[in-house]
C-alpha cells in the first residue's frame, strides 16, 4: 500500500503557507514547560528544532515566513508571546536560529498567540496564513473555538494550521482541531519525529505544479447512539482509496481536502477501543459530509470500600472500571451533589475523605465526571467532638485548648465572637492541647472546631476579662532622643510601643518581648504625637500624647580653605547615634562629604575638588533634620 503525495494532500494548503513573494505566513511553536518531556529519550523541544532546521534549511529566500513563540521566557504567565521574527522572505536561517535558542518554561497560551501572529500579519487586510505546532492544553483562553471562528469572521482568507505534537488528552486535541476546523484549515497530529518531519513537510510543501488536482473539502464526524451524539472523545481517522492511503488523523469532526475518487473512510472510537468503515465519493459538486455511527456500550465498573467508617475520617476505596480521563470516585448523599471526591488517575485504591455528619451515604464511580456507573452504600458514624479550656481567659493572653474530633487536614479550633468570623486559629495538626491567642477586647467569645476549616461542628461559650493597659512615659522628650517607655498590657506575640503623628502611621517602634520598660526612639521634628501599645502588631489598645520638643546644634568651620584640604569642624549638639556633619553645595539637599559624629571634636573633612560656595551642616540622623549651618569657601589650590 502506497502513501498518497504530501503534495497532492495538501496543494492548498501549501499554497496558501508559502506563497510567492507574499510575507502572510506565520510558524507559532509552542515553548511552555511541557516541550521538555520526551519521546524515545528525547526532549520533544529538540525533535521540534531538529525537524524545523531540516525543513528550512533549503527553505527559497523569496517565500515569505515569520516565528512567533510563546510560554519561552516567563513561568506561569498567560501573555508570555513573543513575535520573534516577522513575516518577510529571505527569513529561514534567522527562525532556524531562534527556535534553537528557545529553552520552554512557562504555560500555554496558544491561542493567544495565534492571535497575536494574525496581527501581525494584518489579517483583516490581506490572506494570511498561521501554522501552528503545539503539544498541550490550552491553559489561558477559555474559549479557543470562539476566538477562531471571530479570526474566520474578521479576517480576509485567514487560515490556521495545527500540528498537535504528542497530544492524547481528549479536550486538547478538540481545541486544536477546532482552531484549525474554524478557519478552514488542517488538522494533523504527530507521535515522534518521523511523524513530526511528515506532518510539517505536508503543510509547508510546494504544491504538485503540473497537473494540478482537483480537490473536494471533505468533512469526516463520527457520531454514536440513538440520539447521534458527536463523540467527545479521541476518534483516529484512516482514509483509503484503492491501493492509496491517506496518513491516519485525530479529530471529530475532521476536514480534509481530497483529490476527487473513491475512497473508505474508517474511524477508530478509542474509548471504546471499536471502529467502523464507510465508503464514499470525493467530487466536486457533490456530498462533501461523511458519517460514521457508533452504538452506545453500556460502561461498568465496581467499587469496594468499608461497609462503615467514622464521620471526618479518610477511607481507602478500591475499583474496577474504564479509567478515562475524567473519572472520579465521589461520596454523596443519595440524590444530592457529591461531598468529596478523587479522580481514579489517582491511584487505586484511592482515598476519601469523609463527611462530618453522621448518616447513610453513596460512594460512586463517574464515568467521565459524568455519568454515575457504579455505587455502594456506606454508613458514616459519629465521632467524639469536643473542646476543654477555661470558662474566662485574660485579654490578650495565650490559652491552652484541649480538643477532641476528626483531625482531618485543615482542621482548626478557632476563637470567634458568637456568629463572627475567627479571629485567632489554630491547626489541630500542631498538638493536642493547641495554644490559642485570646483577642485583645473583652467580652463574650465562643471556642470552635472547624472541620477542614470550612465546617464549625462544635462550639463553646468562652468570657475574655480585661486586661490593664497603660504607657508609663514622660509628657515631652527632645527630637530625636531615646525615651525609656514603662508599660502594662498582654505582651502578646508582637505587641510592640509606637510612637506616630496623631491619627498617622507609626514612625517608630520597639517590641516589648517581656522587656520593660523599653527604649524609643523620638521623631526628628518638634510637634506634638502620640504613643501607643499595638496589640500583636495589628490593634492599637491604647494610645497618649507626647510632645517632641526642637533640639538645637552649632558648627565651628573655617571661613575658607583650598580645594581638597582637611577642614577641621568644630561641633555642639545633641550627638545621637546617627547625627553626622557634612559639607554641600548652596541649595542642595545632598553632601558633597561626610563623617557621623563621635567623641572627635573637631571632626575632620575633606574639601571639595571643586572651587565654590558652600556650607557645613550638622545632620540630626533620625529624619535628617538640618540642625545647623556654616559658610564655607573653596578656592582654588
């Protein structure tokens, strides 16, 4: 049995790809982290640029070509598309090398990037034409069909070409054959290399000059049941005519454009591992749609899991059945949705997690995350729920909680006004008794345990007492000094002192961490604020006025000294930690020099390079506040 010529399969295609003189064709290459798997021990990135080096290396310079990549430079993004050479003859060697330098990364957003090659190549102005060669599942665009047939819609004889490369997932190879259907292009898929080589060599081909064939659009669907349903699942097409066979394609529907003759179509239903042939007449004019039907096999499947098992518990639940992709074990309530469920691709057995409620459930095997093929019963038993802690707790302190319960992950006791969201939790995965921080206000509370943090299936009333808090300080202090701040309050995690403009943002702060009293330090500016006791760094319990008085400096500097000499410079002032002296230009806020200020006296800098009007500066370090000012002029040596 022969192989019917590329050539004679795909003239218009081919046509349309590489057309004379025309910059309208567009190769999108898929470069998302996927391109990294293998086939036959090698990664299907360097099939990909191997066969596309072979096929343009003797690629005509007139014929114009352009690459756009995507999923190639950033992981986990959806508009990672990138034109990397335009459409235009003379191109071959330039996406030979770029294609070599893709190293695949990050998602598939194919059909973004179909999009942005019609734009690029105005295909609301002129024919274009886009091939596009992917191994995955679209994961950015919902919708691929819709964004095809608007390209169809909107575009002036735009057509897509799609190779799926290593594709077997169902949903993947619908979208692709949908982007190539809806615009009247071809869709064909490849297993390795060999199959890769043919299946671009067939879309970029020169067509068969002479004689030129006459081709029929042909449509191939394969339906199953009463109702004929289209199948959704993988369906392999064979098309033979005589002693000639057309190279097998996956797609429902397919369309395909044939030389006129006679030909059988065979369609093999993978799912059901079934096929079925039909012959039929390609000629102009005539039927152009073939048929295939398939009955409705009844799926079955078994599964086997404990008669009972306590409430919140996790269970191994074992099956017999098809395996699609899809399929699920699921527990429910009879008639009613499923509470939890795991995909069989999981494992078998596989484990589930049970319902906090008590009572008689179903366990199901779902043929597709569909139809419900197998059940069994199983009886979920109540388990012991409850929680030991004191009646009343201090405000603001830390409390240990005893607990009993499924301790199924996730699960938490939760600290929470009665009928409000949690306020403080913790995991039961980290102790039995967990350590529970009580909120900073008093009053009426309840303790919780949350199942799998979603479900409250217990409760306890719990009274918070109030807890004195004070700030022992003094009414004003100096810009920028350190204050010794006495304190009385919870010493919570993270309770810290503030001191902030009144109704403002803290300026700064010091953690208590059992340490009192505690040193702050002062704003750099005089005026009036506040210091306050931050309950865990994210509640303000108490707050008071302090008022930071203005702190006065002098410098002692020479009138004038030569470019680049030691200037030696006198000082009075507060001499925090952080205060520094400098030298800089009239009506700069910066410095030209600097030294921070110890116990030298005068303190020692360096002229200017530069000849000119200067001033010496005294720098309070908290805000850098200028404290004090003298003249300085630098002459030249």
């Amino acid at each position: 049995m022969r192989v019917l010529p590329a050539c004679l399969l795909f003239t218009a295609l081919s046509t349309s790809a590489v057309a004379q003189g025309q910059p309208n064709t567009i190769l999108v290459l898929d470069g998302s982290g996927s391109m990294w798997g293998q086939i036959d021990g090698i990664a299907k990135i360097t099939i990909a640029q191997q066969v596309i080096g072979d096929l343009l290396a003797g690629f005509p310079a007139e014929q114009g070509l352009g690459l756009t990549v995507y999923g190639h430079r950033t992981r986990g993004s959806c508009s990672d598309i990138e034109t990397i050479v335009a459409p235009a003859p003379g191109t071959a060697d330039q996406i030979i090398a770029a294609v070599n330098a893709i190293r695949p990364l990050g998602s598939t957003p194919m059909t973004d990037a179909v999009i942005a090659a019609a734009e690029s190549l105005r295909y609301t102005e002129q024919a274009a034409t886009v091939i596009l060669v992917s191994d995955g599942i679209e994961t950015c665009n919902p919708d691929p069909c819709a964004a095809a047939r608007l390209l169809a819609e909107t575009g002036i004889g735009f057509t897509t070409h799609v190779v799926g490369f290593d594709v077997s997932d169902p949903e993947a190879l619908a979208q692709m054959q949908c982007l190539a259907g809806e615009t009247g292009g071809q869709f064909l898929t490849a297993a390795n290399a060999q199959e890769l080589n043919l299946a671009m060599a067939a879309i970029v081909a020169e067509p068969a000059r002479d004689p030129e064939p006459t081709l029929v659009a042909m449509t191939f669907t394969a339906v199953i049941g009463a109702d004929r349903r289209v199948i959704d699942t993988a369906v392999v097409w064979e098309i033979s005519g005589g002693d000639d066979v057309v190279p097998t394609f996956t797609g429902n529907p397919l369309a395909l454009q044939l030389a006129e003759g006679a030909y059988a179509a065979t369609a093999y239903h993978t799912a059901q591992e079934v096929s079925a042939t039909a012959p039929f007449i390609a000629i102009g004019g005539g039927n152009t749609a073939v048929e295939i039907a398939f009955e409705d096999t009844a799926p079955s499947a078994r599964i086997i899991a404990p008669a009972a098992a306590e409430a919140g518990s996790v269970v191994q639940v074992g099956w017999d059945g098809p395996d699609e992709g899809g399929d699920n074990i699921q527990i429910a309530l009879p008639g009613e949705s499923f509470y939890a469920y795991r995909y069989t691709a999981s494992g078998n057995p596989v484990e589930l997690q049970l319902p906090a409620d008590p009572g008689s459930y179903e366990l199901r095997y779902v043929l597709n995350d569909r139809d419900t093929i197998a059940t069994t019963m199983i009886e979920v038993t109540p388990v012991l729920v409850g929680l030991t802690a004191l009646a009343k707790a201090a405000a603001g302190s830390v409390i240990d909680v005893g607990w009993a319960g499924p301790n199924a992950a996730g699960d938490n006791i939760q600290i929470a006004r009665p009928g409000g969201n949690y306020i403080s939790y913790r995991y039961t995965a980290s102790g039995n008794p967990v350590q529970l921080q009580i909120p900073a206000e008093p009053g009426a509370y309840e303790l919780r345990y949350a199942f799998r943090d979603s479900q409250v299936i217990y409760t306890q009333p719990i009274t918070v007492t109030e807890v004195a808090v004070a700030l022992d300080a003094p009414a004003s202090a100096p810009a920028g000094s350190v204050v010794s701040i006495g304190w009385t309050g919870p010493d919570a995690d993270g309770d810290n002192v503030q001191v902030a403009e009144i109704g403002g943002r803290y300026l700064t702060y010091s953690y208590l961490r059992g340490g009192n009293p505690v040193d702050l330090q002062m704003p750099g500016i005089a005026g009036d604020y506040e210091l306050r006791y931050s309950f865990r760094d994210s509640e303000v319990i108490h707050s008071q006025p302090i008022t930071v008085t203005d702190v006065s400096a002098r410098v002692i500097a020479p009138a004038s000294v030569v470019a680049g000499a030691e200037v030696p410079v006198g000082w009075d002032g507060p001499a925090y930690a952080g205060d520094y002296l400098t030298i800089s230009a009239l009506g700069d806020s910066g410095y030209v020099t600097y030294r921070y200020i110890g116990a030298e006296n005068p303190v020692i800098l360096t002229a200017p390079s530069e000849p000119g009007a200067y001033e010496v500066r005294y720098i309070l370090g908290q805000n850098v506040v200028t404290l004090a000012t003298a003249p300085l002029r630098v002459t030249a040596p």
